[in-house]
C-alpha cells in the first residue's frame, strides 16, 4: 500500500510526501523479515524494503548514495547519507545488529545529518545484504574494507571519521576499534561492550581497567541488558584512555525508546571529540 502511494506521489505530487510514503513501506517490509532473514519469503521482503529505501533514497535532500565496497572476493553494499549544505562533511560508519541492517536506521540517521555528518551504514558479514559472506566474529574486517575505501574519497572529510556500532554491531566495532586505527577519531558503542575478563571477550588476554583504547570512546545502553549489564559498560568505557558512559534510566537492550533524544546529543559528542 505505502509503496504504490510512494509510487503515485512522485509522479505529481510533493516531493516529502513520497519520501514518508516509501520510508512507511520500507518498516513494513523490514517486519516481514525480522529479525533475520531464513527463508526466501522473508528474502523476497528484505529485497522488497531495499527496492523502496533505494526509491525514497532518489528523492533525499542529497540523495542516497549506493556505494560498493571491495570485500573477500566480492562487493560489499553500503549506503551513504550526505547532509545538506556542508561540502566535506565529516563521516560516521554506522553498523546495526543481527537483526538492524542498513536500511533500518533512516530516524537516527536524519538527526546525525542534521548536525552536519554523513553516514554510511553496511551490513555485517552474514546478515541482511551481505549473506554471501560467513558471519565475522573474531575479526573486523568489512569495518577496515569500508574504512579503506571511504578514506580514499574526496567529497568527504576524511580527516574527521568515526564509527558507530549498536548491539552486533557494536561488538564488530569495538574489535576494530581495538586495532587503534588512527584514522578513527571517535567510537559509539550502542548496546554493545568488550565483556572484559568473562565469556566471549573480545580482548580475552586484557583485564577490566586495562587501557586498551587510544581514542574517545562513548558506550551508551539501558541498565536493564542482561546481555549487556551495567557493569560490562563501566568496565568497556573505563578501557579507553579518553571513556564516557551513558546509562539510559530503565531502558532494556540499546534502549530504543531514548533515541529520539540520545541520538542529537551522541552527534554533539562525536562533533565535539572529532574537531578536537
């Protein structure tokens, strides 16, 4: 329905009315394959929600940029979001969960545009586009694949690049973010935390208030993540030399519900960290 009503207002009439239209139908066929795609209906809808990202993207205050990665053999798809009106704006690699690919963060991705960043998001290996690869969890390598490959362009700044990961995603970039790229100039783990000194570490060999983490490091969550406790936050922000914890009242796992809020601010931190 939200894509044939996308499709009929293109063609006469405002241009944002089509772009809410095909960004509605974009959620629903993200519901029909949540929270992972297993079979081939619920990768017929994810191909479907890609189809209407890719429509609304055309008609983005800058429109949406499908950029191709080289990656193990292979092309890995990213999307790039450019804010309006700054020439080089700094970059933020945004990488979602296991079950939040890169067409799924258009609202966050809207308030990081507004405060003048760009954002390219990517799916990690073996989840949503990029199927095709097996599932990465000891190493990071799409994150230096889309770092090497975004650092080469020069409609970006690419002197001021930083990353964010939530949930999955956050793991992925923390293990990168442990490789002290100094390209890197600030780190948002969303949901997401080292586990230092207990199962699954992702510096197995460190201990808790080890400094591990040469830049800023933001770690933001709810206190109610079993998953992701209070405690894995204090002892990932507290592994950087340049750390701060943001623990979001009652919220439960990446604590959606603050978003509309924490987002707006994370992109004032990022700003502040990056022009440092």
């Amino acid at each position: 329905y939200y894509e044939d009503r996308g499709d009929a207002i293109v063609k006469t009439g405002p241009r944002r009315a089509a772009v809410d239209a095909y960004m509605a139908s974009s959620v629903y066929y993200a519901l029909a394959w949540f929270p992972r795609v297993n079979s081939d209906q619920e990768a017929k809808a994810y191909d479907a929600q890609l189809r209407v990202y890719q429509k609304g993207g055309k008609l983005f205050d800058v429109p949406l940029e499908v950029v191709k990665v080289p990656f193990k053999g292979g092309q890995l798809t990213t999307y790039l979001h450019k804010p309006v009106g700054v020439e080089k704006p700094p970059l933020v690699i945004w990488a979602g969960g296991v079950d939040q690919y890169k067409a799924n963060h258009w609202r966050p991705i809207q308030d990081m545009n507004a405060k003048g960043f760009a954002v390219a998001t990517l799916d990690l290996p073996g989840y949503g586009e990029s199927r095709q690869w097996e599932r990465e969890t000891t190493t990071s390598d799409a994150h230096l694949a889309v770092l090497d490959y975004y650092a080469k362009r020069t409609d970006l700044d690419t002197t001021r690049i930083s990353l964010f990961g939530q949930s999955m995603g956050a793991g992925a970039t923390l293990r990168f973010t442990l490789k002290n790229d100094p390209r890197v100039k600030a780190v948002v783990a969303m949901c997401g935390a080292l586990h230092l000194g207990g199962r699954g570490s992702l510096a197995p060999e460190s201990k808790p208030g080890e400094k591990l983490i040469n830049g800023p490091l933001l770690v933001v969550n709810g206190t109610r993540d079993a998953g992701n406790t209070p405690a894995d936050m204090m002892s990932t922000y507290q592994s950087a030399k340049e750390g701060d914890l943001w623990l979001l009242g009652l919220g439960e796992h990446c604590a959606i519900e603050y978003w509309p809020v924490v987002i707006p601010q994370m992109a004032t931190w990022l700003t502040e960290k990056i022009n440092k």
